[in-house]
C-alpha cells in the first residue's frame, strides 16, 4: 500500500501512524474486493471509530478506538488502486 503526501503529513501532525497501520493491516486486504473504498476516521474526546465503505453506504469495516491523542474531528481517506489518499488529491 502506497500513501500521499497528504496522508502522510497528516499521520505526522496528526500523531496517528496507528491509524495507517490498521489500514493496512485490516482493511487493504478488503480492497480485493472493493477497488474503491471510503475511510472515515472520527475522533471525539479521545475515543475513535474507523468506518469504511464502498463510497455509496454499504458499510465494509468498522472498528472502535478506545483511547487515541488524534485531534478531535471528521477526517476522510480513500483507499483504491493500493493508494491511501486524502479526498483532495483524488
């Protein structure tokens, strides 16, 4: 699996090279299947949810983080042609 620039800017400022590992690890074995999926990582109060989609709803993976120091928000990846990418470098 390759990462942009921007992924990768975020994992460092974000301190979060967790998250790219659990991409990885568990979910880039689903892109056999789905060639394009949706990564929404939200982060609340040092708790953290990972849902993946198809990119029209169909829910792929979702994963609970219990504690993580990633700032609080909304922050959306795509994975397709072995590619982790932000949304703006599609």
């Amino acid at each position: 699996m390759l990462v942009t620039d921007g992924v990768k800017y975020f994992a460092e400022t974000a301190g979060c090279y967790w998250f790219l590992d659990i991409v990885a690890t568990e979910i880039f074995r689903i892109q056999a299947t789905h060639p394009f999926m949706v990564i929404d990582l939200e982060v609340n109060d040092t708790k953290a949810i990972i849902r993946v989609s198809d990119g029209n709803d169909a829910a792929l993976f979702n994963r609970h983080i219990h504690y993580t120091d990633a700032p609080d928000g909304l922050w959306r990846f795509y994975l397709t042609d072995n590619v982790l990418l932000l949304p703006g470098e599609y």
